[in-house]
C-alpha cells in the first residue's frame, strides 16, 4: 500500500515521503496513529507542508550542531580505570562515561544516547568513538582508556612481562 508520511517513522521513512509499505503495517500501525494517511491530493499537500517545515528546523538544528562537533573536533579524552591482573578492566567504560568525560573536559553536555559506543570498552587504549548530535551532524573523539594509579605497578609488570617474550619469541624463529 502507498501511503504518505507525516511523522518520521525510525528506520522507515522521514515526514513527507511517499513509500510503498506492507498492507499490514499500514493498517494496523501508520493510519490508525495518524502516522501516515493515503495518497490523496491533500494528504500530499500536508504532508509536503510538514516537509518543508521539518527541513527549517532540522538545518536550526544541525547550524547549532555544528557549532558543537567543531569545539569536540580532533578531542582526545582520558578516562582512568581499573585493571586487573590480566591487562583487562574492571568493569567496562561505557557510554555514560565517556559522555561525562567530554562534558569534564570542554562542558558540552552531552546525553549518553549521543556517544556511539557499538559495545563497552573493556581494555586500555586508545580508540574512536562517534557522537551524533542530529541524523546529519556528527564528530569522532578519541578516548584513551588508561590504568589509575593504583593499577599502574600491574600494567608496568605486564608490559615488562610483554616485553621479555618478545625477544624470545624473535629469537626461537
């Protein structure tokens, strides 16, 4: 069934797109909520008002975003954790971190939902992360996981550890 939207459905389609959706979906979901209507005339007269409209204000929102990813631009964040005796974290740095990181660090607030953190970090190191602010406007930071001071004595012991099978691995080859 073609239908006409007039709110923005995630992952389907933006207000004032026609689409060609399942009759299902368009039955029992879009037309009841008033999500989307049929391809009439007027429907495509309003929905091509809220169009326009949503354009206005979506280019508000990315010029203010914008501004924002600039002062975030080739950031590098620190965020000091535990470690184990394996190298590994103690728990993990999530989302919610590395946002309270970047808000420490310049004071732009950020919600969590924004840090694209496809799964916790659970070891040190540096490594990218994305922040979307609006669906066109986003930044890469890098976040630089490192042991806290009382982790340090097992980091250095495990890099020396590294370090000393290194050369022997070398030399057996």
């Amino acid at each position: 069934m073609k239908v006409v939207f007039f709110e923005d459905v995630e992952g389907t389609a933006q207000a004032g797109e026609v689409k060609e959706v399942k009759n299902g979906f368009a039955r029992n979901y879009l037309l009841p909520r008033g999500i989307a209507g049929p391809t009439t005339k007027e429907n495509l007269r309003r929905a091509n008002a809220i169009a326009q409209r949503e354009a206005r204000r979506q280019e508000k929102l990315d010029a203010e975003a914008r501004a924002i990813a600039a002062k975030l631009e080739n950031l590098v964040v620190s965020i000091e954790a535990r470690v184990g005796e394996t190298g590994r974290l103690f728990g993990s740095v999530t989302n919610r971190d590395v946002a309270a990181a970047i808000h420490a660090a310049t004071g732009v607030e950020l919600e969590h939902q924004q840090v694209l953190l496809p799964e916790p970090i659970r070891e040190l190191g540096q490594r990218p992360v994305d922040i979307k602010f609006t669906r066109n406007v986003s930044v890469t930071v890098t976040v630089d996981v490192v042991p806290d001071a009382a982790s340090k004595p097992v980091v250095e012991k495990l890099e020396a550890a590294r370090a000393a099978e290194a050369p022997a691995t070398e030399s057996a080859e």
